[in-house]
C-alpha cells in the first residue's frame, strides 16, 4: 500500500482539489460566522487579564508603599530608597492599600521584627501586591523559603532600587545581595549624595560606617552588615553640609558601631567629630548613636571634650547586655563589666549631667540567678534615665542559638523584675523649675505637643505653637514623667532658628543635584513621548541616563559584556575554521 506522501507534489496549489471551496466562498462563510462570547468566570481567565505582558508596562508611574523596621540605620537606608523612587516619578504614599507594590525594609535582630515582616510578605501577596524586599532579613539567609520568588535588594546595593522595583512591576523576580568595593576593599555602601525623602525634614541620619569588629554570638545583623567598613570623613563632612543646606538642624550619626569607625581606614571617631563640629550652624545639634565600650575607651578624653561641646547632645548609648563577665565572654562582647563602668564614670564626672543609654538581654543561654541579681545591681547603682531591656530571643544560625537556653517563663520573670526595676524611679523629678534650651524638631505620638530635647537629649514637651517647630526655644520645666518633662516657654525669650535656609517640605525629595534633574529629563522622554516608547531602549542604557551616581558602574559592565560577546565571536570563528 502506498504511503500517503509517496506521491510526487509538483506544485503547492495541488493541494487544492476541484471540490474544495473557491476563495469567495471561504471568505462568505467567514462574514456569516457568529463569534462566541468569552467566559470570564475562571479565576485563571481574571488574573491573566489582570496582568498585562511586561513590555506593556511603563515603570515610573505606580504608586510605592514603603515599610522599615529596625535602627536609624535601616530607616536612613528607607530614606534614600523612598528618594530615588520619588525622583524618578514613582509615588511614595503611606496608604499601603493603594500601593501597586511594597517595599519592605527589614530587621533581623529580634524575631518579633521577622515575625511582623513574615506576616507583611503574607498580607502584600494576598492583595496580589507586587513585592521588593530589603533590609537585614534577606541579606543574611535569602534562601529562607517564605522569600523564594520575590525581588531582594541587599543592604549595599540601595543605589539600584530603581531597577529592582522597575523589573519587579514587570513581573521578574530581581535579586542584588553583593557588597561595594574599590580596588578589592569593602566600602561603607551605597554614596551618601543619593537622592533622599527624610521622615522628617528636620532631621538627617548619616550613617558613618556599617557592619562591626565584634562576632557577638547572639547577633544575626553581622551576617546582613558583614564587617567594619567607614566612609571618608570628606564625604561625611560633604553630607552633613549638604543636609544644613537643605534646612535640616539635627543630625543623627549611625551605625552598627559608631565607636569603631575609622579602624579600617586609618582614622577615628573623635577626628571626625571635630571635623563634623566645624559646620554645624549655631543652635543645630549633633546626637552620636550606639557604641559598644571596647572601642571608646582609648578616646574617653576626646569624647569628655566633644560631648562638652555646644552644639552635641551630651548623650552616648553604650549597651552593657550583662553584668556578668561570664555572661559577656559566652556572648563574645570582648570587654567585662569594669570597662563599661569605667566608661560610665569617667563621662559621669567630665561631662557634667550627661545622658547614658544602655541594653539589657535578660535570659541569655546560661545567665543563672546570681547572674542576672549582678544586672539588677548594676541598674540600681546607675539608675539609667534610658533602658533597653530585651527577651533573649535565639536568632538562627547564630552561635547562641544552639547554647542551652532558659526556660522561656524564667526569661520573662526576668524581663518583669528588671522593667519594675526601672519604672520604680523617676530620673527628671529634680530638674522641675530648671529653666533649659531646647531644640523643636517633633511632634508627640497624641499629636497634643510638640517633642523637643535639651542639651542631654532629654526628651521635652512644649505646646503645639506652630513657629517653635524647628526652633530652639527657651523654657522653664515645670513637670516631670518617667521618659519626659514638660516645659513651659519663657515670653519674650529668644527663639533661635539653626536652619540656615527653608526646611523641606514633609515628602520632598532632598539630593537632587543639577546633574540629576538634567538625567532625569532626558531619561523621562521615553516616559512623556508617544513616539519615544516605540523605542527598545536597554535597560542599562535607560538607567544610566536616569541615575548618574551609577554611571561608571554601568560603563564598567558594558564594557565587560562586549569583551565577552567578542571573545565568544573569536571563538565561535576559529573554531569552524
């Protein structure tokens, strides 16, 4: 029998027998032909309609909600991401349901902050929300299987938000975990020039250096921020100036270990102060941030003078954890209780009235009762105006973990007997009737007063006049809460404005420099111009007109990826001859 194809085809119409229908009759049948309504009722039909192709979406115009967590230094990395975003045309609202994607900024240090980002990733997925993660969460153990599938910007790596969020609202799945580096040495992160949305516009954060020297074995935050890495004071310097300019009159420095900056790069933290000093303005003011006592020992007279000094809060945040020594050395602090008194003493008596802060874990991996008594002591010896009292938590994969833990109701009678402890005295019940300065800069969390600090960072209620925000206002305390006191304003007294020029606006995007606005125009046309859109402009070219401060990054691997192509050519050429 013949097989079907056998036969010889001379000519394509020979397909075509007489009794097919003629062209006319095919096309007839088609104008006669009824289309089908589609049905719309699956779940899979309404989602495929819900999501265009990628290539239809135009990035630069969906609305951005963006949620941090964590320390200052985490919510200045907020800042510069919500900024970027901003300047770009994407909007940041505080309204998350409106939002077409989340930004969630993370903190890994205790697990109810992970819990709270867990739950944040479930709520965004169930309102089908396009979804970018940052912070320390998944930098340290991005492989966590409730972070598969969704888009992760490292904490180095907040210069690239843009192209993070832009390939996520298309539908792709972007991860950017590595670290910054010049010439094979870690840099502090991202440039601090970047474009930024402060929180508030009276208060810039300027992180001075991330990640530390220690190897606590509690903490799960030198996974995310690694080891010490510092900027250049020029550059600290440069932002600082920058950020007066832009009104602001008080700066916060942060970091991991503000105590060790400079190790890595041949300086200290007292030089940078002096240098910092130099450009405050008068009555703007400068608050230093955490510092573990190793690191400031050596500098206990410069740091006396610098907190003496007018224009910096007599204040310094240095964490004990533990009054135990054998609690310090399982916990890897590398200091024992003596050192920190000593550094308590010696500010105590050349820093007159100065604030210190400290933490306490309560119920590490073997504090026994004695243990935790020696706490309690050191507590009512110093009786810390501000007291950071935290349940151990076990972070996984941290040394700490797999130590022999506390019985959990152990570990919450602690917590209780150490905050009756502190809630039994009150540290500003002698300060009624003192008349002090204070710098305006917030508003109280009942919106009834306004928040100001005196020269100890002590925390300061005024009425809600609207010209003292801002100002440094005298006022006479006339009484007294555990966390604050209430001052009334002197008539006819000075009120001294730091700003040198207007404040920002609540949502104004700080940083944009001449040479930014001029990118940013050119890299918008394809965004206002109907032609322009038609156009296929790579990625790396478009981000590299919109966002200078990653323009010889840019080139860098341009140039990498055309060495590469034509090695493949020279290959692909000699191996067919």
């Amino acid at each position: 029998m013949p097989a079907v194809c056998d036969s010889l085809l001379e000519d394509i119409e020979d397909i075509v027998s007489a009794q097919d229908p003629k062209p006319h009759e095919r096309r007839f049948r088609r104008e006669n032909i009824i289309p089908k309504a589609r049905k719309r009722n699956s779940q899979k039909n309404v989602e495929a309609d819900d999501d265009p192709p990628s290539d239809s979406v135009i990035p630069g115009i969906q609305k951005i909600w963006i949620r941090t967590w964590g320390c200052s230094h985490n919510n200045s990395d907020g800042e510069y991401m919500a900024g970027q975003l901003a300047a770009y045309g994407y909007k940041i609202t505080e309204n998350a349901s409106e939002a077409d994607l989340w930004l969630l900024n993370s903190c890994t240090v205790k697990n109810p902050a992970e819990d709270h980002f867990r739950n944040s990733i479930k709520k965004a997925r169930e309102g089908k929300k396009k979804v970018v993660l940052a912070g320390c969460v998944p930098q340290a153990q991005p492989r966590q299987e409730y972070l598969q599938g969704l888009s992760i910007i490292g904490v180095q790596q907040i210069d690239r938000v843009v192209e993070v969020v832009e390939e996520t609202i298309k539908g792709h799945s972007v991860r950017l975990l590595g670290q910054k580096k010049d010439n094979g040495k870690r840099l502090g992160g991202a440039r601090l020039d970047l474009p930024k949305i402060r929180k508030n516009p009276l208060i810039e954060i300027i992180s001075i250096n991330t990640g530390c020297l220690n190897a606590c074995t509690y903490c799960k935050t030198k996974h995310a921020r690694g080891d010490l890495a510092s900027y250049p004071i020029q550059e600290l310097v440069d932002r600082a100036k920058q950020s007066f300019q832009e009104g602001v009159c008080e700066i916060w420095l942060t970091s991991e270990d503000t105590g060790a900056y400079g190790r890595d790069i041949d300086t200290d933290l007292p030089t940078l102060l002096w240098k910092l000093v130099e450009v405050i303005p008068e009555g703007a003011m400068l608050r230093l941030g955490m510092t573990n006592p190793p690191y400031i020992l050596e500098h206990l007279e410069e740091m006396a003078k610098i907190l003496n000094h007018p224009r910096v809060y007599a204040f310094l945040h240095v964490p004990v954890q533990t009054a135990s020594d054998s609690i310090l050395m399982d916990m890897k602090r590398e200091y024992c209780v003596a050192d920190f008194e000593r550094v308590v003493d010696f500010l105590k008596e050349k820093v007159p009235g100065i604030t210190i802060a400290t933490d306490i874990i309560c119920g590490f991996p073997g504090e026994t009762d004695d243990d935790f008594q020696e706490t309690m002591k050191l507590v009512e010896k110093y009786k810390f105006p501000s007291l950071f009292i935290n349940q151990f938590y076990p972070r996984p994969g941290t040394p700490a973990a797999k130590m022999h833990q506390v019985p959990a109701q152990i570990k919450k009678q602690r917590t209780k007997e150490l905050s009756s402890l502190f809630h039994s005295y009150n540290p500003y019940d002698h300060k009624i009737g003192e008349r002090q300065k204070v710098l305006v800069t917030e508003e109280s969390f009942d919106s009834k007063f306004y928040v100001g600090h005196n020269q100890f960072y002590e925390q300061v209620l005024v009425p809600k006049t609207p010209e003292f925000m801002g100002k440094m206002v005298e006022v006479d305390i006339f009484e007294a809460g555990k966390h604050f006191m209430k001052g009334r304003p002197v008539p006819e007294a000075r009120v001294l404005s730091p700003s040198i020029t207007r404040p920002f606006t609540k949502g104004e995007v700080s940083g944009l420099t001449e040479e930014f606005r001029h990118a940013l125009e050119n890299g918008s046309e394809s965004k206002t111009c109907p032609s322009a859109g038609k156009q296929k402009v790579p990625l790396s070219h478009r981000v590299a007109m919109r966002l200078p401060w990653q323009q010889g990054e840019n080139a860098l691997k341009m140039l990498s990826l055309s060495m590469a192509l034509l090695a493949v050519l020279i290959a692909f050429y000699y191996g067919g001859v």
